[in-house]
C-alpha cells in the first residue's frame, strides 16, 4: 500500500490572530486566499468561515461591526473538532485618522454608547486578547493601503499592537510609484518613467492628487537637479561645495543621502544651465494646468508636457512623446 503523501508545510506562521495588509492589493487578496485555505479544508469552509465587510463602498466601522465580530468569532464551529475563521475588511478604526478622506468640521465629543462608556476598539482588543484564546477560532484582519490616498493603517491602535505581539502582521506592499519614478529619473531612462507616468496616471483615473504627486516629483527633482549644477559651476569658480552647501544657498540639494546626492550630481553634469532653466519653466506650466477644467484636450494637454518634461530631464534634449507600446 502506497504510503500518504508528505503534509504540506503551513507557509504561514500558526496563530488565532492575523493582519494581512499593504498597498499591493492583489497580493494581499492572495495572501488572504492562502491562509484561508491553509486554516479551513473545503468542508470547513462551507460553514466556519465568516467575512465581515462594509455596506457597498461604505467603511466597516466599529459601532455596528464590533457585535457581529464577537458574536462570529464566540460561534463554535458545527463540525465538530473545527473552528470558525472571520475576516474582517478594512477596519476603519485601523487605519490613521487621513484615510484618504477630508478631515470633518471638529463636533463635540458624543457620549459613548459602549458598555460602561468603554472605547469599543478597547472592549474588541480585551476581547481578542482574554476571550479568544478560550476558542478555537481564529481573526483575520485585511486592510488594503493606498498611498495616493495617504490610506495607512495606524501603528498605533492597540489591535495592531496585540496582533504584533501576539498574532502574526502579514504585510504586502510594493514600494510607493513616485520613488520608483524618480529613480527612473535620476536614472536618466525616460522610456522607463513614461511608461510609468502612464501606468500610474491609468491607476488613478479621474483622481487628481496623483497629478499634484508627479507634478511634485518632476518639479523637486528639476529643482534638485539645477542646485547641483549651479554647485558645480561655483566649484569650477574655485569656491568648495562644502561652503557652498553651508551658505545653505541650496537647502533641497543639502537635505539628501550623499548616495542621491551623487546621482543628481550625474544628471546635472549632463545638463546644460539653459535646459534646467527651460525645465523651470516647463514644470511652472505643469503647475498651472494642473487642475483641469473637464475638457479632454486640457487633460492630454497636461500629460503631454510632462512626457516632454521627463525627455528633456533624462537626455537633454527637446522632443515630442515618445511612441511606447
């Protein structure tokens, strides 16, 4: 008789407590799929796993999930020998108090409708902390970042704390577009950067922050970039960059690592003064046309001069869009 197959090792780490979060969205649905599976065979799944979301595009929020957390995760499971997972959707309570959104006007602060005007955060981190070791069921909590919204969770709420602590922090995140964009930059690639620009600007769609974030990346890189170049003609002068940087002439050019000092310092010596103060301009524009009036040429208009920008930055020379499959 042939023997069993080997079990296959867990690859996530065994706990009853889980954050799954990052600014990779497909990843961390992927990681979310593979620890369900890993905790539930198929049968389980059928009735012992529990997803705890928002209402439509809404935020879960705390003052009407907190019952259905506890009442879900004290569930004992119907097969006997099982357990119940819940997986709870971003959190509101989770996140840091920008969460993409506009702050409210200041309210006075309502009294707390919790039992014994307890913080509901605090009575669901006592409960995860005391009650949920008595079970067998296990939480997972899912938070999906977004950087051009400045949505992060918060390191500092005390359920990231216990779940640090206690749990396992499962994070997926890919490094934030604009300094993968500034390295292609810096770089001198404007193929790389185009294709880029254009990927970032697909993502974002009719939000316009992600136009403020590239505006602001070509602009402080050109200003960068033009303070190492006037550096370097003060140092053919004969006056040394140390005094330079210390007259404190160039503040940006002073406030970076040396290692990216020195990449600015590669593109500013391929770079006439003319151009960076051609660039100058150029970004100037940018500035002024970055909030668009709704008519789609203004939109293209805008797009254009910034593939124009980052041709000019990288290779020094003037020219139109390239043609990127």
């Amino acid at each position: 008789m042939p023997s069993p197959p080997p079990k296959r090792r867990p690859k996530y780490p065994e706990s009853q407590l889980y954050l799954i979060h990052g600014n990779n969205e497909t990843e961390v649905g992927t990681a979310r799929f593979e620890l369900v599976h890993e905790l539930l065979t198929p049968e389980e799944r059928d009735s012992g796993l529990t997803e705890i979301m928002g209402p439509g595009n809404q935020p879960l929020k705390l003052d009407r999930a907190l019952s259905e957390i506890i009442e879900e995760l004290g569930t004992s499971s119907f097969i006997a020998g099982s357990r119940r997972v819940a997986v709870i959707y971003d959190l509101q309570e989770m996140f840091g108090s920008g969460g993409g959104k506009k702050k409210a006007p200041a309210k006075k602060p309502k009294k707390k409708s919790s039992p014994a005007g307890r913080d509901r955060m605090e009575i669901l981190t006592e409960w995860l902390r005391d009650v949920l070791p008595t079970t067998e069921n296990i939480a997972i909590f899912v938070c999906n970042e977004n950087d051009e919204k400045r949505k992060k969770i918060s390191p500092t709420t005390p359920i990231f704390n216990l779940i640090r602590d206690k749990g396992a922090v499962i994070e997926r995140s890919e490094k934030p577009l604009n300094f993968e964009f500034e390295n292609h930059l810096l770089a001198g690639n404007p193929t790389a950067a185009i294709t880029l620009l254009r990927e970032w600007l697909k993502r974002a769609g009719s939000d316009s922050s992600s136009r403020l974030r590239i505006y602001s990346t070509l602009s402080g890189a050109i200003q960068v970039t033009l303070e190492a170049r006037l550096v370097q003609l003060a140092k053919e002068r004969g006056i040394p960059e140390t005094q330079v940087l210390a007259e404190n002439v160039y503040p940006r050019l002073s406030a970076i690592p040396s290692f990216k000092s020195k990449k600015f310092h590669e593109l500013a010596r391929r770079l006439p003064l003319e151009t960076l103060h051609d660039l100058v301009e150029k970004t100037n524009k940018l500035q002024r046309l970055l909030y668009p009036s709704g008519d789609e040429d203004y939109i293209a208009g805008w797009e254009e001069l910034a593939e124009i920008v980052i041709i000019q930055l990288c290779t020094g020379t003037r020219a139109s869009p390239v043609a990127i499959p």
